[in-house]
C-alpha cells in the first residue's frame, strides 16, 4: 500500500500548485467549529488574463469558428488513437468534411502563393512593353480629379488595413515573447509553492489529531452545564407551536389598537368633510352667480363673444360637489365598545406568558442537578484509536521521496530553459523581419501618397509635374514591386501557421474547455486494448475500477483530495478505521434518566381570553364599509377646478380685450383659489378616511373566526406543555444525547472529509493540466500564433487592392513624357493649350474619351 500511496502523492506533487485563500466560515448552531487544515497561501495562479490582447484573441476565434463550425470528431479521433483509421470507406470522408474550412483557406492560400509571383512578373513584363501603364503617356479625361482622388482614398484605406494587420501581428509576437519571458518566474514559483506544500503537510496530519481536544472540551462543557442546554433545547421544539400562539395573540393585541386609532381617524374624517362639502358647495354656488352674471353683461351679446359666453354659460352646470358624506352612517358606538375592550391591557398578558416560558432553562437547571457523573470518564477514551490511526499514515517517507523527485526536476527545468528563450529570440526575430516586409511596402505606400498629394499641381500639365510629385509616383511604384517580391513570402508563413494554428485550436484547446477531450481518453480500451479503464489499471491494477482522466480532473480542479479524486477506498477505508459506535450504548443509558416537569407555566389566563372575545364583538363587522367606500371613489367636485379654471381663461383669452375678459379671468382666479384652499384639504380628508376604512374593512373580516383561532392555538400550546410536554423532553433528551455523541461523530467525519478533501488536496494535478494545455499551449501558443497568421493573413490579403490602387494612382504623380493636348474651340477649357506646349513632343488627339 505504500507503494501505491507514493504513486499517487508523486502524481499529486508533479505539477504546479495555486493560491488558495481559505473563506471566512461560521458554523451552524450546535456543530463544533474545528477550523480549516493549515493551508499555506502560494504565489502561483493557474489562470492566464491576456489583457487588451484578449479582444484579439475573441475575434480570431470567432472568424475560426466561421471557418470551422464543425463539433469535435471524437469518433475519428478514437480511431486515430486505435490505429483504426481508414478501416471503412467513410473515415476519410469524415476528416474532410471536418477540415474543408481548412482545405478551402489553404488551397486559396496556396492559389495567391502561385499567382501573385507570376501576376507580378507578366505585370513587370508587360510594362517593361510600354504596356499595362508603363507608356510615360497620360491621355486626360474630364473626371481626372476625381478618380485621383478616390484612387488616393482606396489607397489611403487599404494602406490603414494592412497597417492595422501588421500591428496586430507585431502584438501577437511580442506578447508570446513576453510569456516565455515570463513563464521562467512562474515556473519558479511553481517548484517554491511545491516545496512549501510538502513541508505542510505533516503539519495537516498534526492538526487533525489536536482537534480532539476541541471535541472532548465541548463534550465536558455541555455535560457541565446540562441544565441551560437541554433546558434551551426542550423550550426550542415547544416554542415551534407556544411562540407562534403567543404571538397571535400579541397581534390581536396590536389589532385593536390600530382599530381604535382607524375608528377615530374616521369619525374626525367624516365630520371634516362634511363640514367642508358644505362650505365648498356655497362657494361653488356663489362663485357660479357670479359668472352668470358676468355672461349676462351686454358685451357677451357680440358677434365675437357670444359663441364662446355661450360655452362658459352651458359648462357651468359642472361646478357642483359630487361627493355627498352627510348621509354616512357613524362609528361612535364602536369606538365605545373598543374603548372598553382596551381597559384591559392584553399585551401586558401576552408578555407575562412569554415570561413564563422563557424560564423553561431554569426550571431544568432546578431538576437535573444530579446526573451525568460516570459519563465523563467514558468520553476520555473514545479518541484513542483515531489518534493511533492518524499517525500509522506512512506519510514521512513518501513526501521525502517526492522532494528528491521535485528537486531533480527543477534543476532540469533551469538547465533548459535558457535553450528555450534562446530559440524564441530567433522566432521573435524571424516574426519580426515578416512585419518589416510589410513596413516596408506602407512606408512607401504612404511616402508616395504624402508627396503625390502635397506636390500634384493641379495647373501643370502631365508633362511638368514637379519633382515632389513624381517621387511620389515613384514611391508607390517601388511599394508595387516590393509587394509583388514579399506577398507570396508571408502567405507562405500564414498557410503553415494558419493551418497549425487553427487546428491545435480546434483540435486541442477547444475540446480541453468543453472536457470532450477528456471524454475521448475515457474510452474503453482505447489506450490499452486490455483495460476498460486505463487510469484504473495504472494506479490500482484493477482496470474495472470506475477511475476516469475526466472526473479526476474536475475532482482535482475543485479541490478535493486525493483520497476522494482517485478512489484511495479501493486501497484502504477510513470509514472502517473510525468507527465509535462501540462507544456509544454506556452514554445514551446515563442521560435517559433525565425527568423534567413544565405544569407551572400559563401562557394566557381567562380575562385575556375573555378580552379577545370582547374585541370579536365590537361590532366593527357591522360598519356599512360600501357606502363609505362608494363617496370615497367619487371626486369631490364633478369636474376638476383647475382644468375649469384653466379652460375659462382660456376661453377669456380669445375674447376682445376689455373688461369681460377681465372679469372672466378674475373668476378664474377664484376659482382655483377654492381648489387650493378647499378642495385640496378635502382630498386629504378622504385620503386619511379611505386608508382608516380599508383597515377596519381588513380587520373585520371573519374577526370572529380569527378571535377564535387564536384562543384555540393557545389552548392547544398549554394543552401541550400541561399534557403533552413530558413525551417532548423525552424526544428533547434523546436529542441531548445524539448531541453529545454527534460531538465525537462531527469529529470523525471531520477527519474523514478533511483526508478526503483538504489534506493532500489534488489541485496541483489540474494546474499542472491546466498549465501546460490552457495557459502555455493554448494562451500563451496557440493565440498568439493565431492573432499573428490573422494580421498577416489579413495585410497580405489587402496588398491586392493596394496594388492596383497605387499602379492606378501612381500615374497621376509621376512625370510624364507626352501628353493630350485639345483645341480650345473643341473642349472648352478642358485640354491645355498648345502654345503652352512649344517644344515638346506632344502626339494630339482628337477625342477627349478615348481611354488608355
């Protein structure tokens, strides 16, 4: 079994470990609080963040994905693995099918690879025949300025492109150099984490054997103090039906003081209305003969005043009171009977039995004052055994034996790692000469468009450009040679690294993330023809195991340990070696002769109950809450003043300007001076009286049966402590003893969960995993591979049109040898003149749209 437990450990400690920051946990009511194992905090993190790059990397695996949207072919992949291969005639169906986005990619790639060497020779060649725009001739057309200009704009644009290719190319190489650069600290962190993890975990083993002590100590004390505990305990499970009684009646109590409270804001309410409707209606009513007489004044007899003194006239039936609150019936009679209800204070007597069963503990404490004396000496011996097996774990010998391997390996590591940043200096190297390449066309890409268009002379003739000018034609030509001499060099690069790239990515770093490569491991009988299992077979010899690659990652990746990760059951059981239940029979015997009575509490007497139903019959059911309802949903006039008000002056606006339309307007103030002063109060009122009776409507429902309930639910609560609470502290006492046996038990299966899950904690295996797969092939490789075959890709790509664009533009910046010339009396001012012209060899032509 030693043997055994070394190959794991070694598989353990074989990789790189992570900072784990133990969480801030408190436990639940009645467990023992043993802590965390002692975990030192480490330096390394197994997780790369990219950084600003990473939107790079999103979008290259985005277009990978457009390229090849096909899911893992786990299937060919295990027939891959078993030699199978080839074995039907679909295999190789199947392969292409999956790599067509590939095939297609690269056989374009290898398509330009092949043209644009033999394009650019026939260009030169054909230019060289005064052909394809090598004739220094320029014939003028009437949209010269224009294409110039888009062809400068095409130019500009694609020149932007490929500048944005080449940086993102230049990123994606300096970032991977940086990681390598990086990853030599990293990987000394590693090997300083793994060093501090094996002197640790003696440390581990040590702690779990002195939290025994935690758990006799608390045993002890609750057998001190047997009394508050299991006094606590019985008043707990009786609480779960006297507290709830207890407060029902509390709220009854709550009830009818709100009741009283919402009978008084009612009968306050109504009076104020009705005194106010009454007031508001004489005012309303004033306010209208008023206006009435206003409407009668001769002026209103206009032909322009009339339509609308008939308007006001008609509109002023709608300044009335619409609420009518006289005829609602009242609540004093109620309020009456609720005062008398209230003489008694029944909170006061709610509170009293809540007195008396919160000293539940202290009757307890006064009947178990002699017991549990041979108890303590049974608890003593209970942790003999976990303490023998903790220590028996041949745990010294196999981390010596890790710290030999560990230390080997660094010094191979550091050995070698010099040759693999050497290595990566001449891939930087080489990936920066590729990035020059393309520099080198911008620069005179840009060159010729900054002396072409700062030199070009719109009034001088092809023939008399300046010198600036022409070098800018000539600057664009040598980026048109230099691109037909580097563009089949870089693509080369990108078909290679495309094609490697994309496929470690989708082959490799995509199946890691989902797990399905895993699950290919996982198959039976796939790396050895003879085990089901092969990670099962290696370790236990026993390939039937159920041990996958797949569940001990995810196992390792949260944490847990190697004991449950590689089902160490299998080699030997804990649950076996920490059995106490021998221990138990001798406990449970002393504390069932507990014997506790509780016939002396009362939670509520006759004059409170008989205070409930006093409540129940105060006749608040009896309030006509509909009538009160119906006035309170009316508005209190029947039309707003405020929109009447508005709508008068208005209306007084589109008279003639005079003394109606003043007074009309004066009305109008009065009339929201009303609103203001008595109809806002008003609506206030009945705010206060439709929250007062929707309370009372709430509280009288089935009041009688609620009454009722609550008296019956404290009848049953001290039905059960008079009747009922002996067979409770029984169950309660039986629970005491489960508790303080469950000490002991909590702290076996703390043991176990602690070597199953935190000692010898597996995580180092995912990281090593996750290390040298996530981070340095995937992260630090494959995306920058990637992100550097997509910008030169991309630059190569758009050198086409660049070419074209510059050849086309090229011809006007340079120097020409002969030109068009017109008459003046044919085109207009289109062509130059020939007496401009004198000495030059200018062939004429007579048609300004013939084309070149």
């Amino acid at each position: 079994m030693a043997v055994e437990l070394c190959l794991l450990l070694l598989l353990l400690f074989c990789g790189s470990t992570i900072s784990e920051v133990q969480p801030i946990y408190k436990p639940p009511p009645g467990t023992l609080d043993f802590g965390f194992v002692p975990a030192k905090t480490y330096d390394t993190g197994a997780y790369h963040e990219p950084g600003a790059i990473g939107i790079l990397f999103k979008i290259v695996h985005a277009f990978l994905y457009l390229v090849q949207p096909n899911t893992f072919p786990q299937d060919l992949i295990r027939k891959l693995a078993q030699q199978q291969f080839g074995n039907t005639q679909g295999d190789y169906q199947k392969a292409i099918y999956y790599e067509i986005g590939f095939i297609v990619s690269a056989a374009l790639g290898l398509l330009f690879i092949l043209l644009l060497p033999l394009v650019g020779l026939c260009f030169c060649m054909c230019r060289c025949c005064d052909n394809c725009g090598g004739e220094m001739h320029q014939r003028q057309k009437k949209n010269a300025d224009c294409q110039r200009s888009c062809f400068a704009t095409f130019l500009f644009v694609a020149s932007l492109i490929i500048s944005v290719g080449v940086l993102c190319a230049y990123a994606a190489n300096q970032h991977l150099t940086n990681q390598v650069r990086g990853a030599k600290k990293l990987v000394n962190s590693n090997f300083k984490d793994l060093k501090i993890f094996l002197n640790d975990t003696p440390a581990q083993i040590d702690y779990l054997v002195s939290q025994y002590n935690t758990t006799k100590d608390k045993a002890l004390s609750d057998l001190n103090n047997v009394g508050p505990v299991l006094g606590s305990r019985v008043q707990e499970q009786l609480g779960k039906e006297v507290r709830p009684a207890l407060d029902a009646a509390l709220t009854m109590a709550g009830a009818i003081r709100e009741t009283k409270e919402a009978l008084e804001n009612v009968s306050v309410s109504v009076e104020v209305l009705q005194e106010g409707t009454e007031r508001l209606h004489a005012n309303l009513t004033e306010v209208k003969m008023h206006l009435s007489n206003t409407l009668n004044d001769s002026a209103c007899s206009a032909a322009q005043a009339a339509s609308t003194c008939n308007i006001i006239r008609n509109s002023l039936a709608q300044l009335n009171i619409n609420a009518n609150f006289s005829g609602l019936p009242g609540v004093s009679s109620q309020l009456a009977k609720i005062n008398d209800v209230l003489k008694i204070d029944l909170s006061s007597l709610v509170q009293k039995g809540y007195a008396a069963f919160n000293d539940t503990p202290d009757l307890v404490v006064n009947q178990t004052r002699n017991i549990l004396s041979d108890i303590k000496s049974v608890l003593e011996s209970i942790g003999s055994n976990i303490t023998t097996f903790t220590r028996a774990l041949p745990v010294q010998k196999i981390l010596a034996d890790l710290m030999v391997h560990l230390t080997q390996s660094e010094a191979y590591v550091q050995d070698y790692f010099p040759l693999v940043e050497q290595y990566d200096f001449y891939r930087w190297l080489g990936c920066l000469i590729l990035c020059c390449m393309l520099v080198l066309i911008l620069v005179f890409y840009y060159l010729g468009l900054l002396c072409g268009t700062c030199g070009y002379d719109k009034h001088a003739s092809p023939t008399t450009r300046g010198c600036i000018s022409n070098t800018g034609g000539n600057f664009l030509m040598a980026g048109v040679g230099f691109s037909f001499l580097f563009s089949w060099v870089l693509m080369i690069v990108v078909v290679l690294t495309f094609v490697t790239g994309g496929n470690v990515e989708k082959l490799v770093c995509e199946p890691f993330e989902d797990k399905n490569l895993f699950k290919v491991l996982d198959t039976p009988y796939l790396l050895n023809k003879h085990w089901k299992n092969y990670l099962a077979g290696v370790i236990f010899k026993n390939p039937n195991v159920n041990l996958t690659f797949e569940k001990v990652y995810s196992d390792c990746k949260e944490n847990k340990g190697i004991y449950t990760s590689l089902h160490l059951e299998h080699l030997f059981n804990i649950n076996e070696l920490l059995n106490i239940s021998m221990y138990t029979e001798d406990v449970a015997l002393k504390i069932e002769h507990i014997q506790i009575n509780l016939s002396k509490i009362i939670l509520l007497d006759e004059i409170g109950k008989e205070n409930l139903l006093n409540f129940s019959s105060s006749g608040i059911d009896g309030i006509d809450f509909s009538a009160y309802l119906t006035e309170i949903n009316k508005s209190v006039t029947k039309v707003d003043l405020l929109s009447f008000a508005n709508d008068l002056e208005a209306r007084a606006d589109q008279l003639p300007k005079g003394a109606l339309e003043n007074a009309l307007k004066g009305h109008a103030n009065n009339i929201r001076m009303i609103h203001n002063q008595q109809v806002v109060p008003l609506e206030q009122a009945m705010s206060t009286l439709n929250q007062s009776i929707r309370l009372l409507k709430r509280t009288s429902s089935e009041l009688m049966v609620k009454v009722k309930n609550v008296i019956s639910a404290v009848n049953a609560a001290q039905d059960l402590i008079n009747n009922n609470a002996s067979q409770v502290i029984v169950q309660e006492t039986k629970k005491y003893m489960d508790t303080i046996i469950g000490y002991f038990e909590q702290y076996t299966e703390w043991v176990k969960e602690s070597i199953s899950m935190e000692v010898a904690a597996c995580k180092p295996i995912a990281n090593v995993i996750d290390t040298a797969v996530d981070i340095f092939l995937c992260s630090y490789i494959a995306d920058s591979v990637n992100t550097f075959w997509f910008g030169l890709g991309g630059s190569s790509i758009f050198l086409i049109p660049a070419i074209i664009f510059a050849v086309k533009l090229s011809k006007y910046y340079r120097r020409m040898d002969t030109e068009d010339v017109y008459d003046d009396t044919e085109n207009g001012n289109n062509g130059y003149h020939k007496e401009n012209l004198y000495g030059i060899h200018n062939p004429v032509f007579t048609s300004s749209v013939e084309q070149w």
